[in-house]
C-alpha cells in the first residue's frame, strides 16, 4: 500500500481537480448563498473582485460580469493566472479546505502584499466532504472548525487587514471570514 503523504497529494492534487472537474463534480453554485452578504460587505467599494476557485459556471461574474475576474486553475476556461490583473476584491467561496496549509499560507501573503486588494471575503467548510479523490481521500483537505479558520486569518492578516465578520455556521458547516484593508 501507498503512503499518502502531503507532498505525494500535491504532486497529484492538478490531475485530481482536473478529473473531478471533468466528471462535473462541482456544481459550482455555493457562492449564491453567501451573494447578499458579500454584496452588503462589498458596498460601495469599486474596482474589480477576484474570484478564487470560480468553478465551472464562472462564479460571481454570472451576476456581476465584467466587474469580476473569475479564475480556477482547474477549469481551462478561467485558468488564465489573474496576478497581473487589479482588483480591490479577493471574493473565495469553499476553495480553502481544499487547498494544502502551505498554498494557503503562500496566497495569503501573496494578497496581503497586493495594495490594491482593499477587501477579502472568505467562506471555508469546516466539514468532511461528500466527494473523493480517485484514490478515496476526501477532498476536504483542511477539516478544521471556525475557531482554527479565524485564527489563521487573523495571524496571516494582522498588520494588514482587520476582520469584520466571523461567522459560523453549524448547519451549513462552514464559516465565513470578510476583511477590510487597515488604514495607516
């Protein structure tokens, strides 16, 4: 038998998103339930909104179009890297529990050093998955609860940005994180 390891899953973790996404495993709908709440945190902040792990239905851009900037690596439709482009928004919705610790660690430092970004808005699971890998690993990488998601982001943000929402909720299982860029 086969040791999974963490560098072994990020070696396949490319071709397993790729295989899942070609099954049509993502409905890519579960930002819709979290829409009114961003929309409210956005207010009257302009500039484009980033949105992380857009899936295959291109996320917010199909209420907001060309104000977004869908990406997903996965996905050759949005898998154009969106580094280069401004935006004042990075909009990500159940995407981080399905990243490995260290990608999160190295994407938040890279949105915490972007003076462009001014808000984030950030939804986790904090429950197992009902979808697996090929090789039977639940591809909720991260199964943490709030508590651990909110200190992450509050260590990885501070100095940089200060959290406005924390929420969690029990049924959904999921917590949501929104940030705004401190002023100096």
């Amino acid at each position: 038998m086969t040791e999974v390891t963490e560098n072994t899953i990020q070696n396949r973790l490319p071709q397993f998103y790729r295989e899942l996404h070609e099954a049509d495993t993502f409905r890519g709908d579960s930002w819709q339930k979290h829409y009114k709440r961003f929309i409210g945190f956005l207010g009257n902040t302009s500039g484009k909104i980033l949105d992380y792990g857009c899936g295959p239905t291109g996320g917010l851009s199909s209420k907001l179009e060309d104000r977004v900037i869908p990406y997903d690596p996965y996905l050759p439709k949005f898998s154009s890297p969106p580094w280069n482009s401004r935006f004042s928004t990075f909009f990500s919705c159940d995407v981080f529990e399905h990243l490995l610790k260290d990608d999160i660690f190295y994407l938040l430092k890279i949105l915490t050093k972007r003076k462009d970004l001014e808000k984030l808005y950030i939804v986790a699971a904090t429950r197992p998955a009902n979808k697996f890998f090929s090789n039977g690993l639940n591809i909720h990488l991260i199964v943490e609860p709030s508590s651990w998601w909110r200190g992450l982001f509050e260590a990885r943000l501070s100095g940089e940005f200060d959290l406005v929402i924390a929420s969690d909720d029990m049924i959904r299982g999921e917590a949501v994180f929104a940030a705004t860029r401190r002023t100096k």
